[in-house]
C-alpha cells in the first residue's frame, strides 16, 4: 500500500453531490465484487468472472456509458475501468446492475440478466495501478474526454504525457490501439504533439474523415452530447503500438 506521500498528486473532484441510497448501496456492496485491488491477479483466466480473449482499459470513464455499453457489445473481452470520481463509480455500477433509486433493493447485488461478468473497476488514480498491469496485457485503452487543462500553466496536469504515455506503451500489445477523444483544441493540439515525438506509436488517420468522425465502434457519451449542443466538435484519434 503506497503511503499518501508515495502517491502522484492527483488534479480533479473525488466526489460531486450526494450520492443518495441505491447508488451507496451499490457502492458498498457490488462493487466490492468487481473491484481491482493490490491483491488481483492480472491474468485473463483468472482477473475476470469469465474467460475472455482480449483487455480493453478505459481510464477515466466518467458516468460509465461508453465503459458500460462496449462491455455489453463486447462479451468475449474483458474491460477494466480506472474512474477517481466516486459518482461516476456508483452511475456505472447502476448502468449494469439495473437498480435505481426508489427500487426496493435486493438483498443480493447481481448483473443485468444480458450482461456478464466482464466489467473490472478500479476506484483510484490510475497511475497506481500501472505497476500492477503486465507489460502487453491490454488490447485496446481509450482516453475519452479528458481535462484538458487549457491554461499553459496547468499543461503539466493532461492526462497525455510522456511519463504516462511510457506506461501505455508498456501495457499495450503490439497492434493495440490508444484511442484519445477531445472536443477541446488544445488538448487535440498537445495530444498529436505528445504523440508525434514516439517512435513507439503510429497515428491511424489517413485523411480527415478518420479523425473527425465517430469510429465504427463508438458509443457516444453524455459529455460528447454536451460538447456537440455547445457547438463544439469532437475529434478521435487513434494510435497504433507499433511492434
């Protein structure tokens, strides 16, 4: 266990508003099922309650729709779920367990019947769970929407930078994809700009229409809902590890 001193400054809200009976319910008591701690196996026979083929990563999912949906479309791969903000951990958990608030709640805390048992969470800055992760473990690791930090000042706080950047390269298979969504400019500019100076990743995008619009496999978020009724357009880049 890593003392507080240990820890990396973490920049952003731990919890927003109460969170009202269900929900710390859920908290309380399902998410210790799925929930990735110092003591997990990170093996895909094992990390899972399913065998699964592939890993997918979502760091910061916010309210869990993407996470949440990609895990229902995608039943043979297993995804993991780095989210610090304590709301968007119990919304997730609402999203696949089916209860909401005024339900009576049950006395066993299970899945939706058409979901399985392939959604790990992990409720803490993802940067201490890098060292747990294998080196090429994971298929595919999106980055949607995150803080862009737009004051110069603050650059230092983006999520993209070469300190995490070489822990992504680590834990990406050969082949696997980064995938970084934005609706701000800066953070698209800083993102291809971090990413230009790899040698270890390859941006996918052949013309504009690879980057200005949705991927073939895109669940679409409530803050992208947000940026596009405030007119601001969304861009997705993806990143190929090379081998």
């Amino acid at each position: 266990m890593l003392s507080t001193s240990d820890k990396p400054k973490f920049y952003g809200r731990r919890q927003g508003r109460r969170i009202r009976k269900a929900k710390t319910s859920l908290l309380d008591n399902f998410l210790p099922q799925i929930e990735i701690t110092k003591n997990s196996v990170f093996k895909k026979e094992e990390l899972f309650g399913i065998p699964v083929s592939k890993v997918y990563l979502e760091i910061g999912f916010g309210n869990g729709e993407h996470l949440a949906e990609q895990a229902l479309r995608n039943s043979d791969t297993g995804f993991i779920g780095a989210e610090v903000f304590k709301n968007g951990v119990a919304n997730l958990l609402t999203l696949i367990t089916g209860i909401k608030e005024g339900a009576d709640l049950p006395e066993t805390f299970c899945l939706l019947p058409n979901r399985v048992d392939n959604i790990r969470v992990f409720s803490d800055d993802v940067r201490l769970l890098f060292k747990q992760i294998p080196d090429k473990f994971i298929d595919k690791l999106f980055v949607l929407f995150p803080d862009p930090w737009p004051k110069k000042r603050h650059a230092s706080r983006r999520f993209i930078n070469q300190d995490n950047l070489n822990e992504i390269s680590r834990i990406l298979k050969p082949g696997g994809i980064l995938r970084v969504a934005t609706d701000h400019k800066i953070y698209k500019s800083w993102t291809l700009r971090q990413l230009h100076e790899r040698t270890d990743f390859r941006w996918t995008a052949t013309c504009g229409n690879d980057w200005k619009h949705e991927p073939l496999d895109w669940v679409e978020t409530k803050y992208q809902r947000k940026a596009l009724a405030e007119g601001r357009r969304p861009v997705f880049l993806d990143f190929e590890r090379k081998e």
